[in-house]
C-alpha cells in the first residue's frame, strides 16, 4: 500500500512496494457508442476459461478429462465457501477495508485535479505511475512528458483517478499462498491490468462510469485469486487435471465469488447489480449491457495474453469493430506496431 493511502485509510502494515508494469490506457471518452451484440462475441465461454487456466497456470489441458477426486474436493470447497457467510469476510479482508474508503475518496466532489495532484506528490510510487501513463501511446503527442504537473495536465481527471486505482488496488492481487497462487500472481495482473482497462473503456463508450467498470474487473479476476488459494489448499500427489468439465465448475464459483466480493466491497449499486447478476446466470454476453461489457473486457484482455499481437488484432477484428473508439484505442495501446516497441 503506497504512503499516500496509508495516511488515507491507516493501517499497521504496509505491504512491499509493488514491481512496476508497462502501462496502457484508458483511452478519453469518444462519439462513437458501443454496440456490442452476442452474436459477435463468437465461441463459447467454457473454451475460452480453459485455454486462460491453461496459460495462467501453464500446465496441459486435457479437455475431455473428467473429473478425479482431487478436482471434486476443490468444487466441494468452493460451495462450502460460497455459502458460509461467516467465510465471506477472509476472502479479501485487507480489499475490504481499503476499496469502500478508495472509491469514496476518488469520487468526492472535493477531489479536483488540483486536490489530487496534491494527494500524488506525496508518493513517488504515484508519482512515477501517472508520469508513465502519461507517456503511454495514446496520450502522449510530443516530447516525453517529465513533470508531475504536465503528466496530470495530459490526463485530466479521469486518467488520474484511473491511475490511482491502479496503484491502490495492484496489491489486492496477492502472490503470497501457495503454488497456484505464486505461479499465476504476476500473469494474472497482467491479464487483470488489461481486462481492467478494457473494461473502463467499453463503459465510457456506452456512457457507462469507467471506474465503476474498472473495479468491478478486478473484482471478477481478484475472485480466481480467491479460487486458486482454494485449490492450493486442496492436497495431492496427482497433477490438476484441466478439462472442460472442471473448469466450467470452477468459473461458475468465480461468478459466485465476484457477487461476493462486490458487496464486501460495497461497490455502487450499478456495479453491485451486474455482479448479482453475473453470480447468478455466469459471465455471459447474453445478458445487460453493462455484463457484456465485463464478458468483452475479459475475452479481449485474454486473447492479448494468449497470443502476439498480430493473432490478438485478427481474432479480436469482429469484438473490435463493434466495441467503439475508446475499446478500439485501448486494445491497440496494448498492441504496439513492431517500429514501436513496448514500453
């Protein structure tokens, strides 16, 4: 936790500054509308949760296999989980007391730009985060942004706010646990930075709030962070055994947790309502707007991760086309062309 949200919300401990990532962006706000749809969100959830599993925990897929023993205890635990109330409060419990306070503060009315640029002066960690993201491909025009104040001047209120949420809420991925958890922590960021962004940008094109949009995806992947320890608590000689099956069953516990986690979280009603509704029916396009939104986040974030940017580009055309400016702007900051090297 950065020594800005230590004065803002006090704790006993702070936990090790966080490595830095390269930032992407959350593109502006643009004219265009989303129109997602669900004929154009083509192949099935399940695939999809399969092949992410088997990229975050790089071990083998076996698509057919059923379930053994191992897997039918893990799912056992997860239900268990999921309906002790008195379990709910151990999922997250640091999340918990940071994430109400965060978004109260980031959307005060007293929070101007001047306000917060007081606030990220403060910390150098802040302070390098929106410096970087005003150099990120689509909001830098020019010569490299050096200063704090050009870097806020560039990215307005919005960015900032993003970019602080970033910062704050980075930790609540947490790669202390066991082996699943500490060999998918720095690949599940990555997976939940991209969604995360993603998301906030096929909000702001359907006149959705981008910060709600934003939290509610880290929420989603902070929820296979909770399903992972679970795993991982789960003992056994034989290895995981991913197949269709299996995984359907545990991303049917991750909405449930989602659901969770957002009322931990007392996220606005909005975002609480996609939440519920995604705990209850699962992350599927054929839903409200505001779940295709999380449902688009994820299926776009996920083919970044799986493949390079070429293959991402051509099998995200389809989604792309349909999600508008701000989506369109996000995906390819994320994509650098081969003359332009990530940053």
């Amino acid at each position: 936790m950065t020594a800005w949200l230590s004065r803002l919300i006090p704790t006993r401990r702070a936990p090790p500054p966080a490595r830095r990532e390269p930032v992407a962006v959350i593109a502006p706000a643009g004219k265009a509308t989303c129109t997602l749809h669900a004929e154009m969100l083509t192949g099935g959830q399940s695939s999809s949760d399969l092949a992410f599993l088997v990229w975050l925990l790089q071990s083998p897929a076996d698509a057919q296999a059923p379930l053994g023993a191992r897997e039918e205890q893990a799912l056992h635990h997860l239900s268990r989980l999921v309906a002790d109330p008195g379990a709910h409060a151990h999922l997250l419990p640091r999340a918990a007391a940071v994430v109400p306070q965060l978004l109260a503060r980031l959307r005060a009315a007293s929070s101007s730009l001047s306000d917060l640029e007081q606030l990220v002066s403060r910390d150098i960690t802040l302070v390098a985060e929106v410096i970087g993201m005003a150099n990120s491909p689509y909001y830098r025009r020019g010569a490299a942004v050096v200063e704090l104040a050009h870097a806020i001047q560039v990215l307005g209120i919005e960015g900032l706010r993003a970019t602080i949420a970033r910062v704050v809420l980075k930790p609540l991925i947490d790669a202390r646990g066991g082996e699943l958890v500490a060999r998918s922590a720095r690949r599940l960021w990555t997976h939940t930075d991209r969604k995360a962004q993603l998301c906030a940008a096929l909000a702001r094109g359907d006149g959705a709030d981008p910060l709600d949009a934003y939290v509610l995806a880290l929420a989603h992947n902070a929820a296979w962070n909770v399903t992972l320890r679970a795993m991982d608590m789960v003992a056994g000689s034989t290895p995981w055994r991913l197949g269709t099956a299996f995984v359907a069953a545990l991303a049917q516990r991750r909405d449930q947790l989602l659901a969770i986690i957002a009322m931990q979280w007392h996220l606005p009603e909005g975002a609480a309502r996609v939440a519920a509704d995604v705990g209850e029916r699962g992350l599927t396009p054929e839903a409200s707007a505001h779940v295709v939104h999380l449902y688009a986040g994820d299926r776009l974030a996920s083919l970044l991760c799986l493949h390079d940017s070429a293959s991402a580009t051509a099998l995200a055309s389809g989604l792309l086309d349909a999600a508008g400016a701000p989506a369109q702007a996000c995906f390819r900051a994320f994509t650098p062309s081969p003359e332009a090297p990530s940053r």
